[in-house]
C-alpha cells in the first residue's frame, strides 16, 4: 500500500474504556503504530492517574474519564489547563460510550462495572470492540438485544477473536462445535491438595500471558475459561453442550471450530494480546506489520489434552450457572469477582474462591434477566452475601 493512501485513509474516532489496564496500554500500542489511522477521542482510568496523565499528553483525547473521584479531583486542574474534558464518577464509561464524535469503543475495563457502557455504545449504534468478558456473563441477553439496535460488536478476548476469525465466511448452522483452548495457568496439572496452600504471587506467575491480576487469578482457577464459555454462548449463539474446552498449555492456537462435515478451523499465533487487539480495531481490514511473528518450526509441539474439572470446579460452576439461565451467570460473576478480591487481599485461601462460588451458586434462585436493574440488584445481593460468606470461613 503507497504512502498517499495511508495518509487519505477514514481516520477512527476511538474511545478506550480503561486504558490505563493491561488491555487499555496494549490498545494504544496498536494505535501508536498506526497513527495515522485513529483519533484517540476519549480514556478511561479508575485509579492510575499517572498513567491516564502520560495517555492524555501523548494521545490527546477531547475527553477523558476517571471513575476514582478523588484521583479525578487531583487531575481536574491540569486537565483544564490542557482542555481537555473531564467525566467522573461510576457514570463517565457510559458518558464516553455515547459520545457523538465516537465511532469506535474499545471496553476493556475489568468487571461487570463495565456492562453498563457496553449497553450503551450498541444501543447508541457504535462499533464495540469487547475486552469486558464480565459484561457478557452479566448481561448476555441485554448485550444481544441491544446489538439489534445497530451497532457492532467484535471480540477482543483471544479465543474469542479466534472463533470470530474462523466463522468468517462461514454460517452458524454448520458449526458442530467450538473447542476454547485453555492455558491452563501456572497449576496445570496439580491436584487440590497441591492447592491448598497457593499464595498471591504464586497464583500471578501465569506461565504464558501477561494480564491484569484479577484475570491472571480467574487464569488460575479457570473462572476465567468458565467465563469464557459463557462469553461465546452469547456471543455466537452456540449452546453450551456444544462448547468444549481443551487444555493447551503453549497458547498457540487461541480456539478452533468445528463444523459438521468433520472439518475443524483454528486460529494461531504466538500469545500477544496485541494481535486479536489489532485485529478488533482494524476489522474488516488485516494491518501489517505484525506486533509478533509466529515461527512454528521453533514452536516445534503442539499440545492438547483433557481438563481436570474436579481440581477446577470453577468452569464446571460456569456451565452450571450458564445451564441455569437468567441472572445465575450474573450472580456466579458477582461471587467470583468478590472471591478474587478477598484472596488477592489474603482474606480467602485459593480454593476457597471456587467453594464460595459453589455454595452462592447453590442457593441462586434465577429470575429472568430482562433488564438491567434486576442485574445489578442481583448483583448487589449477591456480593453481600458472597462478603458474609467470606467472613465466615475465616480466611480459610
Ligand atoms: N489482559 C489480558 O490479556 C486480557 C485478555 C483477554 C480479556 N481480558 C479482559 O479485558 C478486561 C480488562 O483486563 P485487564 O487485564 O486489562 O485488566 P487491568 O489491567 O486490571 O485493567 C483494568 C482497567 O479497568 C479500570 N478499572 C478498574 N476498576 C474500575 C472501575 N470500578 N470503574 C472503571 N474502571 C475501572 C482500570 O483502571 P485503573 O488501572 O486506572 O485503576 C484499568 O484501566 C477484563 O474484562 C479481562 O477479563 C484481558
């Protein structure tokens, strides 16, 4: 491609949810290296202020986000000094998702913190590009109905972008199944007595990505898998019967799909999150030069095998919840959520996350998750009594 056209090409108006996350820096190193293809309008930071800061001088948005009223009072005066805009407070996603200048919204915020602002970028029509796994396990079914408003929705999650790669071109109808490969985090392998005593550090050392520490806890328990399996139920309309999931420890192939006549397409790239980043950002189109080369000479194996749901009962509760319906995804993410903070702050022992899930599970009555209040109040109700849980044992 020459130069000139480069320069005549329809710039993107970008809005980055959370771009002071893992997600959020790598989305702008995708931008930095196609500058000229991006108006960076808006980010979002929660408590990184130094970080949003350096984003603001370097990208220039019109507008930015702080969801910590307190780092947003910090920065007020410098922003202003900057001209640039300033939103604050829980409702600034959903402020920046609805920006009129925005056409394209990347979410990747953590949590179900995040739905609110998904709903709001497709119900406005805008192109969505979804790190925020949370907002689908929350809210699959407003997630979908608000995409019938017009909008456009791209997965960013790898394995997601795998699938999304492998069904271009092809029709739903003739999936027979979609396989999401798994890591298997740092304890692929072990047993739950091996378990017992897993710190902090020891459940952030994930062998093959490098993420933000609630995904790299989900990573180690499998939640994260578990949540994954519900993000592509919604995602490409698949029953859950139909999603299987294969450990795979070198994170080459990000997902594959087969389909009826016995065929099976995969995805394949050295893990970089830059890459199914890029492609979000870029689709329909394909941008070069890559962030990672993938030399599968060097790579030499590839590996597949069986996950142990006994030791990681967090997916098997992951299907439970998604064959429950209703609010039960919303209610088993509320619980992890909560479960993940309280070890990472060494108040639940790691086993402890996936028994408490279970026993919130357990006692979830599911209503219909027509809207989005009675998601948060399940929400609500849910985080208190996963907290009273976590009280109870004790740290244990
Ligand atoms: N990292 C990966 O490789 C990866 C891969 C696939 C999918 N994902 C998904 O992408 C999402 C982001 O993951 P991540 O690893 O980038 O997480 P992260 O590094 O922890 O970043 C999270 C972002 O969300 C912001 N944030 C946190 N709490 C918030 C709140 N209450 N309100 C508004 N913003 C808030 C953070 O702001 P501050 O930093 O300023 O506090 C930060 O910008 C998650 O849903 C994750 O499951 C991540």
């Amino acid at each position: 491609m020459s130069a000139t056209h480069i320069e005549n090409v329809e710039r993107k108006n970008l809005v980055i949810l959370g771009s002071t996350g893992s997600i959020g820096r790598q989305a702008l190193e995708v931008v930095e290296a196609h500058r000229e293809r991006f108006s960076v309008v808006g980010l979002s930071a929660h408590s990184r202020g130094d970080v949003l800061m350096e984003q603001v001088r370097l990208f220039k948005p019109k507008v930015v986000g702080i969801s910590d009223r307190e780092v947003a009072d910090s920065l007020r005066e410098t922003l202003k000094d900057l001209g640039v805009e300033l939103f604050t407070g829980e409702d600034c996603l959903c402020e920046l998702s609805s920006l009129e200048e925005a056409d394209l919204v990347l979410n990747a915020v953590v949590g179900s913190v995040g739905l609110p602002a998904t709903l709001e970028a497709l119900r406005r029509g805008k192109t969505l590009a979804l790190a925020n796994k949370e907002s689908l396990v929350a809210g699959g079914e407003l997630v979908m109905k608000a995409l019938e408003k017009g909008g456009k929705l791209l997965p960013v999650d790898s394995e997601h972008s795998a699938i999304f790669q492998c069904l271009q071109g092809e029709e739903v109808t003739g999936v027979e199944r979609i396989i999401l490969t798994a890591s298997g985090g740092p304890f692929l392998g072990k047993t739950r007595e091996e378990l017992k005593e897993v710190t902090v550090e020891q459940a952030l050392a994930h062998p093959t990505w490098k993420m933000g520490r609630k995904i790299t806890v989900d990573s180690a328990t499998l939640m994260n898998k578990g949540l994954e399996v519900i993000e592509a139920h919604f995602l490409f309309g698949v029953e859950y019967q139909k999603i299987k999931v294969l450990a795979h420890p070198q994170s080459v192939v990000h997902s594959m799909v087969e389909f009826k006549d016995g065929s099976i397409k995969a995805q394949l790239s050295l893990p970089d999150m830059r890459i199914p980043i890029a492609y979000a950002l870029s689709y329909p189109e394909r941008w070069g030069p890559p962030f990672t080369t993938t030399d599968l000479e060097r790579i030499g194996e590839l590996t597949f095998g069986k996950v142990d749901l006994e030791t990681f009962k967090c997916l098997n509760l992951a299907y439970q919840a998604g064959f429950m319906g209703g609010t039960a995804t919303a209610a088993l993410n509320a619980a992890n959520e909560v479960a993940v903070e309280a070890f990472l702050q060494g108040r639940l022992s790691f086993l402890g996350i996936g028994d408490t899930v279970e026993r919130v599970l357990d006692q979830h009555h599911p209503e219909k998750a027509e809207d989005l209040n009675t998601i948060i109040e399940v929400e609500k109700e849910v985080k208190e009594k996963t907290r009273l849980l976590i009280e109870d044992r004790g740290g244990g």
